[in-house]
C-alpha cells in the first residue's frame, strides 16, 4: 500500500467545543490508526483570542469599552489575517481540507485556488433559514457552490446543498459512545426519583415551550419527578410552576457524559417547523448512549432513528407525549428495556468507527469524483 491520504481538518473555534469533538476530533484516534488516512486537525480562530473579545464586549465600566474593544478587535483581526495565510500555506500539501462550522467564504476561496487539494465543506442544521441568515450564513450558497464538496449529516440537508453542489456526501453523526462506555459504571442514578433531561444549547432550549403543558400535568401528578436542563441559563427555560426543575447553562463532552448518564428519561421536542426538518438526531443517539429512554418528536430524522416502543418512543402532539411520559413514569421495567435497546442501536450502527469509515469512505468517493 502506498502513502496514505491526508486531511487537513479545520474547525472554527477550538478543538475541544462540543460540534469540533463530535464531527471531527474524536476520529483522531482512528486516523492515527488508518493506514489509508492521516490527519491534522487546525482551529481557524483562537479560542483564547475570542474568549477576551468577548470579555472586552462586556467591561466593567462601559464607557472603557472603545478603549479596550477596538485595539483588541483590531489584534485579533490581525492575528486571525496571519493563521489563515498559514493554514492556506499548509494546506498546499493535502489531498483534502475538510472545514466545519466555517462560514468565511474568503478561506474557501483561497483554498479552492491551490492546485491540489479538494475543498469539502461540513454542512448540518438548516443554515438556508431565515435565524442563520440573519448571522453569519449569509454566504451559504457561495460556500456551497465554491467548495469541491460537501458532507452533510441528513438527506434534508443535502437536498438543499444539491441545488448548488453536485458532490453532496451523507455521513451521520457519531454521539461518542466510546466516551460513555468509559463513564458508564461510574455514574449512579437516583433510585428515588425518575430525571427527565435535556442537552443542548441555549438556542434550541425553547423547544421544551413545545411540552410545556404535558410536563406541568406530568409533574402535577407524579412528586418524584425531577427535569434537568444541561445547556441553558435559567432564564432561557420556561416559567414552570410545577416542574421541579434545575439546570446547568455551560458544559464540556465530560460534563455532557457525565449529565446524560444520569437520566432515566431523554426529551427531544421539536416544533413543526423547517428547522426540525432539518435536524439530525444527534441528540437522540446521546440519550441512547447514556442508557436513558428517548422520547422525540415524529419528525424528521428521528423516525428513521427510532422505532416507536422499541428503541425509544415518538410523539406529534401534546396529548401524545403526556401519555407517553406517563407511561415511562409508571413502567419503569419496560422503561429500562427500552432504553438498553437504544443503547444497542448506537452501539451497533453509530460508533466511532462505524462512522469513521463512513467519512473516509466519502472522502475516497470526493478524491476520485
């Protein structure tokens, strides 16, 4: 066998984030391995530099923010001008660049100009709409029409990446499964009380305005019952009255397993909305890891995830999840059967290296397209 392949993986902001550890960094292990890829991971921004741009953003005495903003804005412009001249420089070398969660269109085109490389951009969630457009994705289409390629996380999302691509790649998610197994035995749950849980991040925690009510006839109901939010600031969450509710608005892959593994019960609401269209059941597959019994919404991806009463159980309207809930709440036996069938769904089709060879094998198919 000769030389192998090699990526140059870029990611946004810093390795360690939640999305870089999911679609890229936790394959480290399994390139370092491969005798057909290698693999060197970049953050196009310093994590470090932002970190006191945002803290400039917010000083403690307001009128101090031109003077100390603007000379540090103008350092980190600087800065980030001088790194991507380098991973530019670098990427000379590769076979690919693969970039995720990256929205400047003006590194792409730098790359798509050097002779060797081909360009693939990572593209999940519905960046089409208007909440991403209004930010910083007002360039998605020229990204996606500039790159060489593009992977994507669900079919809804390649259906609009092929209306300007026409190298369009379906690779799922990976919930690092390999991460819970190492934490599973550690974590103790509560036997007085049943924990509801969510996990995610502060934009996407008003989908629980979806639940509101069945929770609050839930938790009426049943004293035992405990929701945990992992992800949001309380002032994010819903106004309960009966939900006995407590929350952790920031968290790392750690803190993640650790949460997670104490649920017995995985919320996935959505809204009936394109934006649930296009969301991928990664949330989904981590309840499954953690062992907890996911409940989601019937939309999307989430039926071709879960199989209702099987591996988890689904709800379109609040009268279904309520009695779903309450049935999980009252049968904790066939609870539990349901979440180790979730568990045995992500260990048989969603592992690291399950889908470490899904990637690689759609980066062979970008290299000989």
């Amino acid at each position: 066998m000769g030389n192998p392949r090699r990526v140059l993986i870029i990611l946004n902001c810093g390795l360690q984030i939640p999305s870089a550890m999911v679609r890229a960094v936790q394959y480290r292990p399994l390139f370092e391995q491969s005798p057909a890829w290698s693999a060197e991971f970049f953050s196009r921004r310093s994590e470090k530099l932002v970190g006191l741009l945002n803290r400039a953003n917010k000083p403690q005495v307001p009128l101090m923010l031109p003077l100390v903003h603007r000379p540090l804005s103008a350092y980190v412009a600087r800065w980030e001008q001088r790194h991507e001249a380098e991973l530019v420089r670098r990427a000379a070398d590769f076979d690919l660049v693969y970039l995720v969660k990256i929205s400047h269109l003006p590194l792409y085109e730098k790359l798509c100009a050097l002779n060797r490389p081909k360009v693939v951009m990572e593209m999940n969630d519905g960046l089409w709409l208007p909440a991403f457009q209004r930010g910083e994705w007002k360039v998605l289409d020229a990204i996606l029409a500039v790159s060489h390629a593009v992977i994507c996380e669900n079919e809804h999302v390649a259906d609009y990446a092929r209306r300007h691509n026409a190298c369009v790649q379906v690779v799922p998610d990976s919930p690092q499964i390999e991460t819970f197994e190492r934490w599973r035995n550690k974590v103790q749950r509560d036997p007085a009380k049943v924990v509801l849980g969510w996990v995610g991040g502060a934009e996407n925690v008003g989908a629980l305005y979806r639940i509101l009510e069945p929770l609050e006839a839930l938790f009426a109901k049943h004293p035992h019952l405990h929701l945990r939010v992992v992800g949001a600031d309380a002032s994010y969450l819903p106004r309960f009255e009966n939900v006995r509710c407590t929350n952790l608005a920031q968290y790392n892959q750690e803190i993640m397993v650790r949460e997670t593994l104490a649920f017995d019960i995985g919320l996935f609401p959505l809204f009936h909305n394109g934006d649930a269209l296009s969301r991928g059941t990664l949330k989904a597959m981590i309840y499954m890891s953690a062992e907890a019994a996911v409940i989601a919404e019937n939309i999307g991806e989430n039926p071709r995830l879960i199989q209702d009463g099987v591996n988890g159980l689904m709800a379109s309207t609040p009268d279904e999840w309520l009695q779903k809930l309450e049935w999980l709440v009252t049968h904790p036996e066939e609870r539990r059967a349901i979440a180790r069938r979730g568990l045995e769904t992500v260990r048989e089709r969603f592992s690291a290296p399950v889908v470490f060879r899904q990637l690689t094998a759609a980066f062979d198919q970008i290299l000989a397209a």
